[in-house]
C-alpha cells in the first residue's frame, strides 16, 4: 500500500484505476443496461476532472485522493440511487404485508390509479400483475426481489413468444422509475396491452 502511495499517479492510470473499480460485479449485477449509462457517463465526468487536476497536479498523494474520493461518492450513488437494492425495491410490495394479490387485483389497482392520472404507480401495478400472471402459471418461481430487466429476461427465455412484451414493459417501467421520465397515458396503455396479450396467450414454457 505504501509503495503504492509513493509512485506517480498519471492520468490513464487513474482513469485505469477508476474503471477498474467501477466495473466490479457488485455495481453491475443487476439491470446492466441503466447502470452501464450512468457509468459510463460517471467515467467520461470522472476522467475529464482527472485529466484537469493532473495537469496541473501530475502525480502525488493529491491525485489520488481526488481519485478515491470521487470512487467513494459514485460507489454511494451507485448503491443508494442505482444500485441492486433499490433496483430491486420498485417491484417489491411492501403494502400488502404477507398475502399476494391475485393478477386480476393489480390490474383493478392499476386502473383506479390511471383513472386518477397516477401513471407511474398504475405502469408499476400492471407490471405486478404480469409478474403474478407469469407465477401462477409456472413460466417464473415465486422469488420476491427480481428487477424489471431480470423478469423481461427470465420470462422470455422461459416463453419466447412473450419475450417481446416483457421487454417493451421492462424498459418502459426502467425508463420511469429510474430513468426519471414523467409517464403519461401513453405508456400505461403500452403495458396495459403488453398485459393482455400476456394473459391470453398459452404461455407455453419452451424445451430446456
């Protein structure tokens, strides 16, 4: 570690050590495709602050405790913000205590929320009900804690011709609660129909 602190800390070596940090497994495991944008876009800002402070600053304690700093405040966004925790929390329904609501129960919840132009909690109560709908019919396990990209990717390998679907719904549901767009009408219609198409299909679980 001392002889660590003692040798320069160039720019590309910083940069390396960011990367390097940034892209273990506890910061990726889970919806790769969002936390791979804010990373990436965390790594251009992180590398342009480095490039800047080692210009002036070449090498040195300095560098690279601006460098373990910055790695600590974007593990703490990571984790809080992004991270498998809270990836996992939007799905979950802590209201309803022990008893699972039946698919046709989330989809009544879903419709008084829209009706109320709740359109963030409605996309999420409809997503529920797909998620039920996929459990009671065997094509997922009753396994709490699964992200939106998780259920898109289980359900589509376990029935290809939903896959489709469960893509379009994850990515809307990832697009609103994390990707911090306003929903509107418009996409709780789009999962409002992914669902029946979902519901009515024979959902017939593919050959492994």
């Amino acid at each position: 570690m001392l002889a660590f602190l003692q040798d320069p800390i160039t720019r590309d070596g910083a940069r390396d050590e960011a990367e390097r940090e940034l892209r273990k497994p506890i910061y990726r495991r889970d919806d790769e495709g969002i936390v791979e944008r804010v990373i990436e876009e965390i790594m251009e800002a992180l590398n342009d602050l480095i490039g800047n402070v080692v210009s002036v600053t070449p090498g040195g304690l300095p560098s690279l405790l601006l460098v373990v700093v910055a790695l600590v405040l974007v593990a703490i966004a990571l984790r809080l913000g992004l991270g498998p925790a809270n990836l996992r929390d939007a799905l979950t329904d802590r209201r309803r205590g022990g008893r699972a609501l039946s698919p046709e129960e989330y989809r009544a919840e879903a419709e008084r929320l829209a009706a109320g132009g709740d359109f963030k909690e409605a996309v999420r109560a409809r997503f529920r009900a797909i998620i039920r709908e996929l459990e009671l019919r065997a094509v997922l396990d009753e396994r709490p804690g699964r992200t939106a990209g998780e259920i898109a990717r289980e359900g589509g390998a376990a029935v290809p011709a939903i896959g489709a679907d469960l893509r379009t719904v994850a990515g809307t549901f990832d697009e609103i609660w994390y990707g911090r767009r306003p929903a509107a009408a418009d996409d709780y219609a789009t999962v409002r129909a992914a669902d029946e198409r979902i519901a009515s299909s024979r959902l017939a679980v593919a050959a492994t």
